[in-house]
C-alpha cells in the first residue's frame, strides 16, 4: 500500500483502542513499525500479536501521559527494540463533560493534564529523534478545538489549546524540517464518549451519538494517515466535522445562535453535547 511509511518508526499514544488502534493497523500495514502505547497494556498486547503476525513490526509500552518521565521512558523502550522515532502521533485523550457551573477546577485541570500536558510530554519525549530525522508530528485534536457546544467546555477548551499549539509548532519546527499535522476529527466510532469525568470506561454506558453520524475508526484512519503522508498541515475527518468548522469561519454568529437555542432546551432536556474524536 503507497503511503511513505516502509521501514518508517510510528510511536502512537493511546494505541489501545479507537482511532489510536485503527492508526496503527493503517500505518503497519503501509509499512512502518509500530510502538504502541497506552494505559492498558493487555490490550496493547493483543493488537501487537495482530500486526506480528501480519508481518509487520510492533512494539507495546505502559504509558501514561499524565506522569512526567512516563513518555520518555516509552519513547526509550521502543527506540532500543525499533530504532529512532520519525513519526510521533500524539492521541491520547478523554473527555470531561458537564455545564460549567457543575464542574470544579479539578475537572478542569484532569483534562488539561491528558489532553495538553499530556501532548506536550509526548512531543517533548520524541522531538530530538524528529529534527534529527526531519520527521513528523501528528497531533489529534477535534472539531471541538473549533465550536465549543454546551456541556463540553473542559474538553473543548484542551481541543482549542491543541490547535494553538500545532500551528505554532507547524511555523517553528518549519526550519528543522519537522512537519506538525493537527486532525481535527467529528464524531468517529470509539470509546470516548463512554469514558467518565475520571478517565474510566464506564461498558455499559450508551454512546449518546447515534451509529449513523459516526466515521468508522478505520475510515479516519486512513484519511488521518494520508494526511501525515503529505505533510498537512491540518485535516477535518468527517462531513459533518468539516461542515461544522466552514460554519464556523463563515458564519460565526449564525453558529453561536444555534448552539444558544441548543443549550436553552438540554436545560429542560437535562443537558446537551457530545465530545466528538
């Protein structure tokens, strides 16, 4: 499969499930070798046994992005068994939700520790491998670093911190010849939005977005790796993802209005949004 990956290093958090899982089937099977890292190492394992067997190379490492040295220690492991890192996928993640008068400045600060501090520690670990090697930076962020809707102020507020941050390192890294490609992903198939305030999977929760507005993990995986592969700088995954960001640039106010009348019905309805990515 064409994509400029054979023999290429791919170090990707929050590989265990979602769009991380689905990337790293996409950039093995275009070859690259593979670390994957995440939490739950059990299932890093499964999806190592996976890509092995279809000839392709891969690594599991513990990581926890919200711990210092975590990210460095797994950068580590997986150079010594793969070789140096030329393309360092920050998607690690959750989502925080709730009307901001019902939150408190912990939960403001848990999200921003995963989904900020957490892309930070990770660019940090592998940007010495990347200028070395001119590679590549993939941060994944989402639709709602563009719109912030009702009950999604903590992760949106990370989503547009990560947007800042990948156009910034986009223009600095320029020179050093490392390119910064920031996803911005609507509603795909995941576990995300039956993740709690805390990080926990929560099973048997409903996932309030309906099937058919979902991208399956493996469609946005490609779009995703297509992009990394010519070096954009930012992509919207999804139809209604890119609908929603050219309302955004276009007609602002038209959006904020729609989102106004949104959240004044989930105050009857009991609340309203859904963290998208």
């Amino acid at each position: 499969m064409a994509g400029g990956f054979q023999d290429k290093v791919v170090f990707i958090t929050g590989a265990s499930a979602g769009i991380g899982e689905a990337m790293a089937r996409e950039f093995a099977a275009r070859g690259a070798a593979v670390a994957l890292a995440a939490r739950r190492v059990e299932r890093l394992q499964a999806l190592r046994d996976e890509l092995v067997g279809h000839g392709a190379r891969a690594v599991a490492v513990a990581c926890d992005v919200t711990a210092d040295g975590s990210v460095e220690e797994a950068v580590a492991t997986a150079r010594e068994a793969l070789g140096p890192i030329d393309v360092v996928v920050a998607n690690a993640g959750f989502g925080v939700g709730g009307r901001v008068d019902r939150l408190s400045v912990d939960d403001f600060r848990r999200q921003f520790e995963t989904n900020v501090f957490g892309v930070l520690r990770t660019v940090y670990a592998a940007l010495p491998d990347l200028k070395q090697r001119r590679g590549r930076i993939v941060l994944i962020g989402s639709v709602s670093g563009y719109v912030s809707t009702p009950a999604t102020a903590p992760y949106a507020m990370s989503k547009f911190a990560v947007r800042a941050l990948g156009d910034a390192l986009w223009a600095e890294l320029a020179r050093d010849g490392v390119a910064v490609t920031t996803i911005h992903p609507g509603y795909v198939a995941s576990e995300i939005r039956r993740v709690d305030n805390r990080g926990t999977l929560r099973a048997d929760a409903r996932d309030p977005v309906p099937a058919w507005l979902q991208m399956p993990a493996a469609t946005a995986a490609r779009q995703i790796v297509d992009a990394v592969a010519r070096r954009r700088r930012e992509r919207v995954v999804t139809g209604h993802g890119k609908l929603i960001v050219c309302l955004s640039r276009l007609v602002p106010c038209l959006l904020a209005h729609v989102l106004k009348r949104g959240a004044s019905k989930g105050r009857k309805m009991g609340g309203v949004g859904a963290k998208q990515g």
